[in-house]
C-alpha cells in the first residue's frame, strides 16, 4: 500500500460516510467541539431543538470570549444561558476572562490524532497539535455535539515542505503571510494543507500554532502540522504528556500538490489593507507612521508573543502617538507573564493591558482614530472590521508590532539590533501554570438545572420547505471577495444582538448599502448576486440566517468560501454559482428572476434562471450533493436533521 500522508490518515480513522476521493462527499465522526459566545448562543438553541439530552462527543467545550464588553444585559444574559446551558448538556464552560477559545483549547483541550469542530473559522488552530480541526456554522456543531458526522467533499491535500530554519526575528507569521502573498484568500479552498520537512523543527509549538490559525485566512479546510517533540514539549508544559501520540506522515506519502518554503530565506512580512492577502515584505513600506499597534488575537497572543514585546520594551516606552494595546490570549498567558515579571516590563512602557478576549480583533473596542494606521498581530484587516470605517488596518508578527510601537512607523524587526536591542530567543516555560477552576465540568444532576433565558434571547427562527418555485427580485449585486464582515458585520454594537434575529437582522449588509434591509422588507425578499469567494471569513451563520429571515431565498455569484455556502444550505438559502460567468455582467439589481421546477432541476443538476426583466435565461449549476439538495428542499439542516431522527 502507497505511503499515506497525516491527513489521510486521521480522516480514514473517522471516515464514517464515503470514500477519500478528491471532491466526494464523506462525513467523519466528530471527537471534540468548541463554540464560542457569539455562535454559540444559535448553537446550543439548534442542539436543543434536536431534543438531545446530552453531548455524544468525547469532549465539548463552550468559550466566552467575543462578547465581553458589557454595556447592557445582553452580553451578561447570554454569559448566564451558555453556563447554564453548557450544565445541563454535558459540555464544560469556560468562563469569560479565561480566555480566547483557540489559545485555551490547544492549552487544556486538543490532543494529536483527534478531530475537532468548532463554530469558528479559527478552530484549525488546533491542527498545529496535529488535529484535524475544521471551522463550521453553529448548526454543523449542534449535529456533532447530537453525534451526527461532520460532512464535507473530500479535501484536497497540500504538503507545505519547510527547508532550512526560521532567522531570528522570523516567526510562524511570515510562514503564514508567505503562503498568503502566493496563494491568496481564495488559495486554499477545498485544501488542507500539511507542514512536513526539516525546517517543521525549527517552529515551536506557538509558531505552528499561528500558522494553522491564520491558515483559515487561505479559505482552506484546515491545517496540520506533525506531532513530534516540540508538540510532546508543550504538552507536557501544559502537564499533559500523557495525551502525546507520536504522528507523522508516511515517509513515501505523497501530496495532491506540493510548495515549497526555504525558511532561510524568509522576511518579516506584513499584509496591507484591506486583504489579509496583500503581502509584502516589511521593508517594502517601512517608515510609514502608525497611530496604535495591537498584540493580541487568536493568531499571536501566546507567551512566546507577549514574551517578545516585553523584551524588546524592557526599559523603553511605546512611542508618543501610538496606543499600544497587549491582550494575553488566556489566563494561563497572563499569569505566566505576571510571574515571570514580562507583565511589569509592558506595563511600565506604557502599552495598554486588555483582558483575556478577541477584544479589537472583533471590534469590541480599540478603534483607531479617522485614517489611522494600525499594526496588528491579528489575522484579519477587512475594511471597517477595526469599527473604524476608514482606518488602515496591517497585520504582522508580534515582532514586527513591538518594533513598529517602539519608533512610531512601520519597522522590520531585524532593525532593533541597529538599535541595540540583540535577538534573544523567548524560551518557553516547562511547566506553565495550570489551574483550570475556570473551566467549570458539566453538572453532575442536569435534570435539576435551569436554563436561564434573558430577554434578549430571541427563539430560533425556522425555515420551511421552499416550494417548487423561487421568484423575487435581485436585491443586491456585489463584486469578488464579499466577506462575512460586509454581509453581517460585527463590532460591540452589533454582536450583542447575536441571539436575536430580528434584531440583529437590520443590519445586514449595512457598510454596503444602508437601505438594504430596507428593501428586502419592501420586495419581499428577493435573489442575491455576487463575485468570487462570497461569504470568505468567519464562520458566523448570523451571515445566512439573517438573510433568509429578511426573505433571500438564493445567491447567485462566481464561487463561495466553503463555510458559508455550508451555512446557507444549513437554512434554506439556495447556493447558485454561474456556468458562464461572463452571464455575472448581464445582471443587475432589481432584475426579477424566477426557478421553476426547483426539486426537479436540483436533482438534476443545471438550473436555469429566468430573467424576466431582460428576457434573458441564464444556466447555473448548484454543485450540491444528493445530500444537501434534500437538506435544501426540507428548509434547512435542523428540519432534516429532526425529521430524520
Ligand atoms: C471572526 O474572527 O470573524 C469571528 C468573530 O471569530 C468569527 C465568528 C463570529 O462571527 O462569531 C469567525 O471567525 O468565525
Ligand atoms: Fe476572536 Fe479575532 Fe480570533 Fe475571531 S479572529 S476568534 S474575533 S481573536
């Protein structure tokens, strides 16, 4: 038998569905899943729609970590029902302020060889343990948590060779940004990309860790890395030796594509605005002035990240017009640099110490001023994600931002030894702290918990069967790359409407087009058009589920990232791509279209789109499995999924 790759393998041993085949569909069995609290409200609401009393995953865990800022009830009152509801179902609950999901579960929770889902596109961050871990919407979570499989078309495999070894002052950042400038945001789609070679070695758990996380950023399924003696050192930092397996590929497996990366070669990079794409190296745009540098986020909010800012500001100050802000990325983390005196070190140099959280990341404060120009250790810089419209958002290693913070423009690091200030590698402890009392087990007598709903917690909206025939108008027409963000955006005054539909869905598509909502509601819904890469970006399903409850019934666009076209089938949203693309410019805004025979034209493959408006037929292939269509045509994954039970 042919030498088989680390991917392959973890997915054969979960392989409950199908074959490995390029393209076809399987469905794997679920091991572990993680929410977090601005998916997870839907989540645990669609699990408990399911009528499943408790968790069949080996391990479930629910985060608070975006909706932290609490400027009314809403974002306490959904605190309350995740811990409540997390008790009574069997899943453990971290609590808010013990950190960001993806730093905490690859701390207590991920182990080599497992697979993990989890209602964020981030959860591959976990692949740098060597999980199989995939980002999804809340509903594909709620059916692994009720012990469904996870179904996905067979991914492509991509080995990533590292040669050589990473430079001082090069991190896991560059790796990332590196394969972002070749390959783009639409790159990696319906890929997994694998690290091997001898230059893996050279990248401490936390660089591996970056890599994975901001992998997502490439649109692929996920990320690996092997586990070999760095992911066995960090576990038993983390006193978990006992979870360690040994993994790798096969020494003759092979790869469906192959690149290439010299790490000896490599140079700080930073990604421009608007794109986590638009790469170059740091040197290309260095002097630039900054207003506010941010270390923080799931990409880069380690001790090893923190641990470097505070060398480099040891006895120094962050420049006069920058704000510098430092989020730990867990507890663990800010205990660490607490007692190891790093804290004390950031403190004095004037940066701004923010709680355990996705904070700026996700807009929950922090914004920049008018124009300013931030630097960020983050993963993403869509336009206005900062909650200022017009900010200039970079992203870079937590290198690239001390060094930056220091002289108040963009600088490389490698720059700072010209400044006296010599590459000291961060060693990472052997043991961090451990203590887990924010992490609360599930209740050991569920039937006598409640769960506690505040007046914000609105009930699931449901869709129902479509009918045999869509006609409305085309109520929006947008160009390539539409991300999350523009379709359903975030920030501390949206996100605490997550759990409430009605409320949250007034501003859908609202930095697009303000009389948007206004409009659906006038057309009675209608037909949405787009580029390439709709939906790119999180994993929020608000960004389908909002729609279809203002009335959309289909998008019709280039192609999609593969998160959120799962989410539109997921509720009833007819995903449409273009046969012909160039029929994209023969469209527009207001045009009515109508799909006859819907059932019939959906199991047979092609669908025509009539265009009333202009007398025209467009052809459109829906790419669904036999599977999906009949998710479609129940109205959604929870009918299905119910109605099969
Ligand atoms: C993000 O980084 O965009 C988020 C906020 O973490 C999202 C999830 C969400 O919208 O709740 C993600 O990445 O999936
Ligand atoms: Fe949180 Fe930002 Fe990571 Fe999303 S990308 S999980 S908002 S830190």
């Amino acid at each position: 038998m042919a030498g088989r790759n680390l991917t392959q393998k973890i997915l054969e041993a979960h392989l409950v569905e199908g074959e490995l085949k390029p393209g076809a569909e399987i469905g794997i069995r679920i091991d572990q899943t993680l929410t977090q609290d601005a998916t997870g409200t839907m989540a645990y609401l669609q699990f408990e729609a399911m009528g499943v009393p408790k968790v069949r995953t080996k391990l479930s865990v629910s985060y608070v970590d975006h909706n932290m800022l609490q400027n009314s009830f809403e974002n306490a009152d959904d605190h309350r029902f995740l811990q409540s509801i997390a008790a009574k179902h069997g899943v453990y609950y971290s609590r808010p302020g013990n950190g960001i999901c993806h730093q905490v579960h690859r701390e207590r929770f991920g182990v080599p060889g497992q697979t993990l889902l989890g209602s964020d596109s981030h959860t591959p961050t976990c692949g740098g343990l060597g999980m199989i871990a995939i980002g999804a919407g809340g509903l594909d979570i709620a059916v692994a948590m009720a012990g469904g499989p996870f179904h996905l078309p067979t991914p492509k495999v991509v080995g990533v060779e590292l040669k050589g070894s990473l430079q001082p002052w090069v991190t896991g950042k560059d790796v990332i940004l590196e394969l972002l400038r070749r390959l783009t945001v639409r790159g990696g789609v319906g890929k997994i990309y694998e690290y091997f070679g001898e230059g893996v070695a050279s990248l401490s758990a936390s660089d591996r860790f970056t890599v994975t996380n901001m992998g997502a950023e490439l649109g692929a399924t996920t990320s690996i890395f092997p586990s070999d003696e760095a992911t066995r050192t960090y576990l038993r930092a983390q006193g978990r030796e006992k979870d360690w397996v040994p993994l790798a590929a096969d020494p003759d497996a092979s790869y469906d594509e192959h690149i290439e990366i010299d790490l000896d070669k490599l140079e700080p990079l930073i990604a421009q605005p608007h794109s986590p794409d638009k790469v170059v190296a740091v040197r290309q745009i260095a002097g630039m002035p900054v207003v506010q540098v941010c270390i923080g986020s799931c990409t880069n909010s380690s001790y090893h990240d923190l641990g470097i800012a505070a060398m480099v500001l040891r006895g120094r100050a962050v420049y006069p017009d920058v704000s510098m802000t430092v989020t730990p990325g867990s507890k663990q983390v800010f205990e660490t640099i607490a007692r190891k005196g790093d804290l004390a070190d950031l403190i004095s140099s004037g940066a701004r110490i923010l709680e355990s959280a996705c904070g700026p990341c996700i807009g929950m404060g922090q914004a920049p001023s008018s124009g300013g120009v931030s630097v960020r250790s983050f993963n993403r810089n869509f336009e206005g994600r900062s909650g200022t419209q017009d900010a200039k958002v970079y992203l870079a290693s937590p290198e690239t931002c001390v060094a930056t913070a220091l002289t108040g423009k963009i600088t490389d690091p490698r720059d700072l030894e010209e400044m006296g200030i010599q590459f000291k590698k961060v060693i990472e402890p052997d043991q961090y702290p451990i203590n887990d009392d924010m992490i609360l087990p599930p209740a050991k007598e569920p039937e006598k918990i409640e769960v506690l709903r505040g007046p914000n917690i609105k009930p699931l909206p449901r869709n129902t069967a479509p009918g045999d025939r869509l006609e409305g108008k085309i109520l929006l027409k947008v160009g390539d790359n539409i991300t999350t963000d523009h379709i359903m955006p975030a920030g501390s005054k949206i996100l605490p409407l997550r759990s409430n539909i009605p409320a949250i869905s007034e501003y859908v598509f609202s930095r697009v087009d303000a009389d948007f909502v206004q409009r659906a509601k006038e057309w009675g819904g209608g037909f949405i058009v787009g580029g390439s890469n709709y939906g790119q970006g999180s994993s929020r399903e608000h960004a389908a589920l909002a729609p279809m409850y203002l009335g959309v019934k289909a998008v019709l666009v280039k192609s999609f990232a593969r998160i959120h076209r799962a989410n539109l089938i997921n509720f009833g949203i007819l995903p449409l791509l273009f046969q012909n693309e160039s029929d994209y410019e023969a469209i527009g805004q207001g045009d009515e279209l109508v799909i006859d025979s819907l059932a019939e034209q959906l199991r047979g493959g092609t669908v025509i789109v009539q265009n009333k408006s202009r007398g025209t037929r467009i052809s459109a292939q829906h790419g669904m499995t036999s599977r999906e269509v009949e998710v479609y045509l129940a109205g959604g994954l929870l009918n299905y999924t119910v109605k099969g039970a």
